[in-house]
C-alpha cells in the first residue's frame, strides 16, 4: 500500500509539473503559493486521486463509522448488542466504534465531545445514568445519537428502551404460579437508571400480587457484576430465607446461584432463582436460568436502524421504541411438576 | 457543538467577506472559484480553524484509532482481551475500534484493505487461520500490525502469543496426578491455528504420561462455542467413557460440564472437566472450572503496547512475545482428598 501511495503522489507531480513533496504539502494543506496550489488540485482532480480516508471524509462530510458506546464491554448483555448492531451497520456499509465508558456520566460526555470532532456520523449511547450534563451534551451534538434505555419524556432523541417494570412483573407473576412467596430482589445500584426502573418494578409486583415487601428481602449490590452480587446475595441470606430470588441481571442472578449452592440450598427445589436480559450467561448456567428477555439484541437492531435512518434523514421525525419482554423459562425455577422427567 | 461549529464557520465568513455557505462550500471541497477559494483558506488558516477530525487527520496523519480484530466477539476470552486493550490504548488516547470478522480469514482480508483506506493507526489482529493471502495483506499493510497469535517464523510482523501446547500439557499433567486415565479432548476446528496447537498439545501430553490414545477419547466441534461444544460431548459419550474432558476453550469445557450432567454423570467425581482460557465462564459454571490460563489480558496487553511502540517508533525491531501458561484450579477437577471440606 506504501508503494501505491507513492506512485499516485508521483502521478499527480508529473501532471502538475510539481515535485512530489510539493504535491504532498499542497495535499496536505501545508503552505504553498496559489498558484501551486491551483495546479497540484487541478492534476489531482483530472486524476481522480483521493489521498486517504481524511481527504474522502473532508470531501464527503462521512467517517463511515458508528459508534457503539456501552457501561460495560464484559456485561453479555452488551455482547449480545454488539453482535446485534455488528450486523446491522456493516450491511449499510458501516464500521463500528466500540468504546466501554464505564457507568460515570462524565466518561460519556467526554466520548460525545471527541466525537463530535468528526469521527463517528453517529452514536448509539447505552447510559447508565442521566444527568442534566449528558442531557446537555446530547442536546449539543451535532453527531446523531440514539439512546438505548430510558430517557426522560422531554428530550426529543431517538430511543428504544426495554420495559423492565413489566418485565420483573413477568418473573414474579411466573414465580408466584410456582408457589413461591418470599421473593427477594437483589437489585444493582438504585441511582442508575435500570437499577431503579427494577426496583419500582419489583415493589409494584409484590404489591400486586400480595406479596411480602419486607425489607430485608431486598439488597443492592454495588455493580451489575457478578461478583457484587457473590457479596450481596451473601448480605440477603443472612437477614431473610427468601423462597425465591430475582437477580437484576444476568450476571447478579448467576452469582445469586453460587451463592446460594455455597450455602448449601438447593436450586429451584428450596429457592428459585430469575434473571434478566436471557444472554448466553443463562443457557450456560447449571441449573440453567430461567431469565426475562428483556430483548437486548432486538432493542440494538432496532437503535442502529434508527440511527442509519436518522444520518440519512436528519429531519426525520423523532421515535421511541418500546421493546416488550417476554419471559424463558429454564431449570433454575421450575417446581417438581413441570420438570419433563420428574427428577429432584 | 452544532453552535460552535456555526459560529466558527462565520467567524470565517466574516473575515473573508463572504457567506457561510461559500465557507462550507470551500472547506468541504466543493466547487468554488480560485478566488473564492483562496479568500476562505487565507481566513480560515489566519483564524486557525480547523474544520473537524479529517482536516487534523489530514495534517497529522494520525487518526487516534486502534483497530482490534477478533473471530467472535461473543467469546469472553475476546471480550477478556478487549478490556486489557481498551485500557492500554486509552492511556495512549486512542480510541479502540473493535470488529467482529469470523473466522474467514478473507474477511480479515477486507478489513485490512479497509484499514489502509486511513481508518486506523494500527491494528491488532487475532485470526484463527493464517492463510498466505492473509499474510501477504498483512505484509503489503501500511498500517502497523501486531498479531496476537502463533504466526510462521518467517513472517516479520510483531507478534504476541500464548504457548497452548504447554498449557494443555499442565491439564494434563493435574489430571494424571487426581488419577485420572482416560482423558479426552473436545477441540474446536484442528484447520485454526488454535486448534492444530491444542491437538499437538494433547497428543503430546497422552504420550508422555503414558496414557491411551485412542481416537475415541478426540472430538472436534464444529466451533469454539458453546453450542458445537455441546453436540461434541455427546458424540464423545457415545463412543467412550472418559473418567476427564479437556475443552479446547472454556465455552467448550462448559459445554461438556452441562452435556455430562445430563446425561448423568458427576463432575468432578465421575469426570473431571478442564477448560482453556480462564475466562469469566470457568468462575461461573458449576461446578467451577478448572481452566488453564493462557494469559489472554497479559497477550492483550503486551500485544497493545507493541503496536503503540511501532506506532510512535516504525523503525523499531520486530518483537516475538510468548506468555507462558498457568493452572487455575477450581472444583471440576478437585478429587475427595482435596476438597477443603471433603464433601463428596
């Protein structure tokens, strides 16, 4: 590729009657007298030479590259939207940015301003938490961004959020036909904006349902990690026997499964264990988890269409998208009747 | 931003005495008249502006991006590498740009002949198969690459990679010490690079601790994931009956831990299962998984800092890093006498 380069640059030179390094000045906006200038870009021109990706990016105003902006690139459920959103913009002919913000807002707006220099032509943001900055900072963008996740009614940018409340209200509904009554949560933290969509979600489904709402069977860990959730499954069972526990992710409900085989219960017979957004983390589980599609693949597909559509049509009208859950339903929660063989 | 970039573009304007649109018009490479055009350019350079990232891009050559290409980017060992590399890169403000190209190496191959487009400032590669056309792109690449993984010695490019054959060879070696014999393998396709080690590294191992090795005690998945995995393992139980299963990848020793407990069979005490990687997926399962660690964060890593060295330095030697293996020991291969609680 070094030699191809060259020898366009030498191309041009001859056309122009230059020499190559004054080509290469001209073309790389270094200083050079008019009419060097005119001659080089004309040569250039007639020839149909584009230096680089910079020099096609300047001209067509398009990077070719979407960025994909998530808390945590070691959650499965941000595998699952990457994989997701992989497809999407590679057939419309997009590369995809993958960044890991972590779950500070700051970490985000940062990433939105070094964007906005012209290397994304949009961005799909995944935000942990909203503050009035990212708001602002979303607001100012020149960039394109869709957010994955809830935003508040007032901001007027695209959106496709998962219903979380119904869907722990699907787990509890599923958790009550099994029989069980003291369902634990075991939230991640209640400032972010799933932790606390999670928690409104659970009390109004106990509520509903007539269920316990002590607060003993209600613990937050201090990440959506696996390991906080070894720490804070740990924390739930020596204040309460729940008879049930509903992880807020993944990973949580996993760790709430070692933890409660630590201790000796055993898994659905003595405690039933739920999680949310069903990623590979579920299957992969022993007894595999029974867990609420809160329809993360589908939810990125739907985010990276919309944003195409958005860079393509910048005047389109603003949508938000609401994905429905559903609930798989798996061994880590099916009572004696429903297992096919009968086991215990 | 949208603000910032206006006002820029009039401050412009109003010092070349023309409108917004013929700056725009200018700076964007449309069509204007040489007068026109050197008005603007005067303006603009006597004011400073720089449009965006392509005209830096265009002045620097740099575009502050590092590309990581992996085969899947659902599998946690890449996901394991990824954290390691966004970290060392984003010390070195770079962004990371991460593809998710499959096993093809043709579609490496494209990537490649994209990034040289100017997309990038190096790439990190991880390919499963080398083939000579992917080493010809890679050799003709003006864009520095390092590549994480075994490469033929004649190929002069940076180059990190694990010894699996050795790695393979201490599961082995711990199984033989809690008295196993019959010790099978569920590889993933012997035509990748991975593959082909881990297969010399098993049939080695066999030999020298004297052990059967039957073709029986060898399956091959269609894939390194947990779904061939699963097919593997059932089609080894068919054939054999292993008193130890050494997956290829964690996905694979997972695969075989759920496969075995369906059909019955009690890890560890039955059959101890031993996987490779030691991923997020060995603490995970249950039992835990023993798993080899081949140092995927430490080859991440090492691999990322090489690529910003040839970055900063082309001239520098080419380097051949090789991260030796170590044994994480967990519950699926602990026999009676070492559980700390001897339970059985």
């Amino acid at each position: 590729m070094a030699e191809t380069k060259k020898s366009n640059l030498a191309l041009v030179a001859a056309r122009a009657g230059v020499s190559v390094a004054s080509v290469s000045r001209v073309l790389n906006g270094g200083s050079a007298s008019e009419e060097l200038t005119r001659r080089v870009r004309e040569a250039a021109d007639e020839l149909g030479y584009v230096p680089d990706a910079s020099a096609r990016t300047l001209r067509t105003g398009r990077t070719d590259q979407i960025a994909l902006a998530v808390a945590d690139v070691g959650n499965p459920v941000y595998v699952q939207m990457m994989r997701a959103v992989t497809r999407i913009v590679a057939k419309a002919d997009y590369r995809l940015v993958v960044s890991s913000t972590g779950s500070d807002p700051q970490a985000q707006i940062d990433l939105l301003t070094s964007l906005n220099r012209g290397y994304a032509d949009g961005l799909l943001l995944s935000p942990l938490r909203i503050t009035p900055d990212l708001i602002d900072a979303m607001r100012a963008s020149r960039l394109p961004i869709v957010v994955i996740g809830s935003l508040p009614p007032d901001v007027e940018l695209d959106n496709v959020r998962a219903d979380s409340a119904t869907g722990i209200g699907l787990a509890i509904e599923h958790l009550v036909e099994q029989g069980r009554r003291r369902i634990a949560l075991v939230n991640g933290p209640v400032d972010t904006v799933p932790g606390a969509a999670r928690l409104a979600g659970y009390l109004d489904a106990v509520k509903r349902f007539g269920l316990p709402d002590s607060p003993e069977l209600q613990v937050t860990a201090d990440a959506f990690t696996y390991r906080a959730g070894r720490e804070a499954t740990a924390d739930l069972l020596r204040q309460s026997s729940p008879d049930a526990v509903v992880g807020a992710n993944d990973l949580l409900a996993v760790a709430a499964l070692k933890e409660l085989n630590a201790a000796g219960a055993r898994v659905p017979d003595d405690v039933a264990v739920v999680g949310m957004d069903d990623t590979d983390a579920a299957e992969l589980a022993t007894p595999s988890l029974t867990s609420v599609d809160l329809g993360s693949a589908e939810r990125a597909k739907a985010a990276a269409e919309l944003l195409i559509r958005r860079i393509r049509n910048p005047e389109s009208k603003v949508r938000r998208i609401v994905i429905t859950p559903s609930l798989s339903v798996r061994e880590s929660s099916r009572t004696e009747a429903q297992k096919p063989d009968g086991a215990s």
